[in-house]
C-alpha cells in the first residue's frame, strides 16, 4: 500500500473515529420486539441457512448478549432522542431503555442473530443490548461534508464483519475430545458446547453433522483418538471429510493406515510415548511423504532442515540426532493425516470394487466392514483349526483387495488424475492405455471365477456363463520403471495419474508384490506398494526376523493365490462348512507396520483390535 493511500485511509478513519465517539450515548438493555432492520439486497439473497446455524450455536452456547462483540448498532435520530426513546434510571450493571410502543429501533448489524435469539429465548427473557448512536435528522439542513460523514459511519456499522479465523479442525477436534472427557482432562460440558458451536462458524457447514456421526463409529473414533498423542499432525485433520470416513465401511484398512501413523513416529522417538508430544507440524509437514532411504534428494533436504534446526526443534540435541539416524532408515513414504485424507481417495476406487460382493444391511445400525460382509460370503473348511482358518481368510482377502486395488479404475467408473494440461504426452498417453487395458465385463469374469475357486460366494445375479472364460494376457511393460526421475513430494499421495498405467498395474502384481526388492528411487509404482501395505498390511504374515509385514505363505494345499489365468483353477473343488464355526466376537491385535530393518523394532501399536472376526 503507498503511503498516501495510507494517508487518506487513516485521515478517514480519526473522521469515523471522532464521528463515533461523538455519536455513542450509551449501552442499554432494550426488547427484541424494538429491533428493526432494514430491507435491503443482503436479506433478500439470505437463504437463512446463517440463521439456522446460529440457532443451533445459541442452544449449544447459550446467548453471550453482554459481549462487546455480540451488541447491536442502533441509530437514533436526534430529534427522537430523549422523547421517543429515553434511558431508564437504575443501578443495574447495564441500563435499559424506555421505548414508546410504536417505535422501531433501526438496527443495523447482527440481524440473523438477533433473528435466532427470537427463536432460541424463552419469552420473558427476549431482551438484548445494543450501542445506542444518535444522529442528526438525514432531511435536515446539514453541509455535505455532514452527511458524507453521517452516511460513511452508518456504512461502517451496516458492513463489519469480523476478520478472525475459525479455529483449525484439527484443534476443534481436540479441544471437543478434551472437554468430553475423552482425554486426560475432567468433563466441561460448557466449554465443550462453545467447542461444537465452532464447527458452525461457516454458513451451511455440515462438519457438526459428520462429527457426531462419526463419534458413532466408536471404534474408530477411539483409534483416532490415539493420534491425539502426536500434535504435530492434526494439522492435516478435515472434519468435512468424516462422513466419508464412515460411509466407506473399511475400518480395518482405516485403522491399519493410522496405526501405520502411529508405528513411523513412535519409533522415530525410540518408543518413548511421552515424547511424542513433542513433535511440531511444521516437522510433519516437511517430513511427509519422503522416503530419506531410497531418495537421495529427500535425504538431503530433511538433512538440511535437520541441520537449521527445523525439525524437531523442541527436542534435545541428543535426542535430535538419535531420531535423524532413525529417519534416514525410513523406506517408505512417512504418512500423516493429511497423506492419508488424500489416500483415502484411492481407497475408494478398490472399496467401490469390493462393496459390490454383497448387500448391506438396510438400517444403518446393522451395517457391517467390508471385510465382515465378504467373510460371511466364505464358505470356510470346517476340518481346519481357527487359527488355520483366520491365515487362510486373511490371505484370500488380501487377493481380493490387491485384485480390485490393481484393476480397479477398470472395474469402476472412478477415474485417474489428468495429466497437466500442455502436456506433450496428455492425449497420446490416454489413448494408449486404453488400447492396453482388457475389457471391463473381461476382468469382472475373472475376479468372480477367483471368489468361487477360493470359497466365497458370489452375488446370485451374476451369470457366469455369459462372462468371458478367458483373462487376457498381460501386456509386458517396462519394470522397474524408468528411475532418472521421481514422483515430487506433492504427487506421492492420492489417486495416480493416467500417464502411469501400466506400471502401477504391474507394481500391484501379486508377483511384484511379493519381491522384497530394494527401491532406488521413488516412483510411481513403488507409490502404488507404499499406500497398498499402509491399508492392507493387516492381513499380511509378520516376519519376526526383520519386523516388517511380509506376503503370506500358502501352505501346500491352500488355493493358488495369484491371480494369472488357469482355467483348471475354476475346477478345483472346496470343502465349504457353516460360517457360525468360527465366533463372531473372537478377534486378535494387529502387528505393526513393517518397519525399517533392525532400526524400528516391532511393537504393540496401542489401537484396538480390528472388528472383523480374523483381522
């Protein structure tokens, strides 16, 4: 801004300054049934949904009508000052005023919420306070410099808005879970209200909504909880998104992603919990998504950081430098709450695959995890022991879910990112893949004909014989992918590109899966890996040599677990029993995430069981 306009704004404002102060009678109680505000375009294009969420912060809150903030401006012409309207003698904190009964009050901000307080107090208890102005008659005989200043005051007061923010999601959530006495602090009901009653700051938001709908979902809720631990990451939190959260019913590959969370940074602090307190969110915004052991960039940026004194500040030198060691072994792309927001949106293209097995139940209180609904599909072999059994459904689903992460933009009528637009390759790439890809009604045959040979039942509309027997031959690409280049920190989470197909397609092999290769760079393909173990882990066998989640061993007369077309595997005959063999409440802990080799020992993740009977 240049210095004059600076200038003529200040000189305006002493002129409004000194207009207002001259102005000001008095603070005073009057009836809302004085208050009239004007007609104008601002309530014309309200479509009182600001009304509404007001209503729903005075019942929360209650009506803080001393607040200075909260006071009505109203004008009072002079003639009328003294005669129509008269303050009331009294000793009370805040007078009240005297207003014949004809008279209206011109009030001029807060009209929604003193059109909410009408609808929210109790009918002996309709008052509210307002900062009385007395101005000059706008008919008589003034100079234009009068007026000028009379009607850039009244704007003044018609047009404020507050400049403050609405506190941080990510902050609301933990001050909620703090004064509900979720944390470690005694219950404050009050305080928790005015919490709730921040979610509301913003006409038309529906996060209070999803909030309590996702408290519902108390398993989550109380794994979600546990990242409260970790400060640092709740920057990335998104309330808006709860909802969806909940209505993708994958609680078990949800709380394996946010115990992955948990398991990175409580090993970064050696294991002492009561340091993850700790850790600050610009650390976690420059720390996620890089992997400092297989990118070399990575490592020299976060090295540098390491050396300003960014990362990690509020801790020891000691301790600073015992976690750079540990950070520098990490081989994955480090998650928060934000990566994972963004990856929930590649988990939907698989969960829309998945969800199509079965029929959820038609009340929302009986709906059930994916993983639950596909189990009851499983027609399990009734001579196995549980534990058998548990390895055996572990192993099937984890193919399910690799199936439908690897086919499923094919399968779905989800779609990959575009590429930017100018791009050289943008139109060729998109034509090409296409050209590659085999035909939807082909991949659905063969992943219902891999249910059927590996137990589980498919849905009763599917006719087999109309679909084709056979899955097409892959298209040999080049892998591993060209490594010259990597995948920018920004790119690292959410859903792929069109221009990476066929490598991602390839990365998400059963074959590829299970390589234990060493990554040198971090591209595309190893992304797809990254975010599929963040999910899907869980149902992986734990290897207690190097701590790490490994693809599990089919025992010799399991069913194959690939998923290369055989047309003798569709032959294969299965034992089936009853599904009640196997206890519905029974459950184990997860391990950990797989962890960097002999530098993140494996520990309990402290979240709870996942509620699937064999996960």
């Amino acid at each position: 801004m240049t210095s004059s306009r600076q200038g003529d704004t200040e000189i305006t404002d002493h002129r409004l300054f000194d207009y207002a102060k001259g102005s000001f009678k008095l603070s005073a109680r009057v009836h809302l049934s004085h208050l009239v505000f004007e007609t104008g375009f601002k309530r014309l294009m309200d479509q009182r949904r600001n009304i509404r969420r007001l209503e729903r912060i005075l019942r929360l809150q209650g009506c803080l009508r001393l607040m200075k903030e909260n006071h009505v401006s109203v004008v009072v012409p002079q003639a009328d000052w003294q005669h129509r309207v008269r303050p009331r003698a009294g000793n009370h904190i805040i007078p009240s005023l005297d207003v014949d009964l004809d008279y209206g009050l011109r009030a001029l901000d807060h009209e929604n919420l003193i059109a909410a307080a009408r609808n929210t107090l109790a009918f002996n208890n309709q008052w509210w306070v307002v900062d009385v102005y007395v101005t000059e008659d706008e008919s008589g005989d003034r100079s234009t410099t009068s007026q000028g200043l009379q009607g850039g005051f009244l704007q003044s007061l018609r047009e404020r808005f507050s400049n403050e923010h609405r506190p941080s999601d990510g902050l609301i959530y933990e001050r909620i879970n703090y004064y509900e006495g979720h944390l470690d602090g005694p219950e404050d009901r009050q305080a928790a209200d005015s919490w709730w009653a921040a979610l509301e700051a913003v006409a038309g938001s529906k996060k209070g909504q999803y909030l309590r709908l996702f408290f519902r979902n108390t398993f989550l809720t109380r794994q979600l909880n546990a990242l409260l631990a970790i400060p640092g990451l709740w920057d990335g939190m998104q309330i808006g998104n709860l909802h969806k959260v909940n209505a993708m019913h994958c609680d078990e590959a949800i709380s394996c992603y946010w115990g992955h969370i948990w398991n990175t940074f409580l090993a970064l602090v050696g294991d002492r919990r009561h340091l993850l307190q700790l850790i600050d969110g610009v650390t976690v915004a420059l720390i996620e998504s890089r992997v400092p052991k297989v990118s070399e960039k990575d490592k020299k940026f976060l090295g540098k950081k390491m050396d300003e004194g960014v990362l990690f500040p509020s801790f020891p030198e000691n301790d600073r430098q015992e976690i750079w060691r540990r950070l520098k072994e990490i081989e994955y792309p480090i998650p928060s709450l934000r990566t994972f927001f963004r990856d929930r949106l590649y988990l939907e293209v698989p969960q829309s695959v998945m969800k199509q097995l079965f029929q959820q139940p038609s009340h929302v209180d009986d709906k059930v995890t994916i993983d639950d609904g596909v189990f009851r599909l499983w027609d399990m072999d009734s001579r196995l022991d549980t534990e058998t059994r548990k390895s055996r459904f572990r192993m099937h689903m984890l193919e399910l879910w690799r199936f439908s992460f690897q086919y499923g933009f094919e399968m779905t009528d989800w779609k990959r990112l575009k590429l930017p637009s100018g791009s050289a390759s943008r139109s060729s790439s998109s034509q090409q893949h296409s050209v590659h890809l085999p035909s939807r009604i082909h991949i659905w045959g063969h992943f219902y004909r891999v249910m059927m040979a590996r137990g589980f039942r498919i849905p009763t509309h599917v006719d087999l014989a109309v679909l084709p027997a056979a899955f097409p031959s892959e298209i040999p690409c080049e892998y591993p992918e060209d490594e010259s280049e990597e995948v920018a920190v920004k790119k690292r989470s959410g859903k792929p590109s069109i221009d990476t197909v066929e490598a991602d397609r390839y990365a998400l092999s059963a074959a590829s899966l299970q390589e234990r290769r060493t990554p040198t760079r971090v591209t595309s393909g190893f992304l797809r890996q990254s975010v599929f173990k963040a999910f899907f882990s869980y149902l992986m066998d734990h290897d207690p040599d190097s701590g790490q989640r490994v693809w599990p061993e089919p025992s010799q007369d399991s069913i194959p677990r690939t998923v290369e077309y055989d047309p003798g595997l569709y032959t294969q005959s299965v034992q089936t029993s009853n599904i009640s063999d196997v206890s519905p409440g029974s459950s184990f802990e997860s391990a950990p995430f797989p962890t960097p080799t002999g530098i993140f020992p494996s520990q309990d993740t402290a979240l709870l069981p996942h509620p699937c009977p064999f996960i």
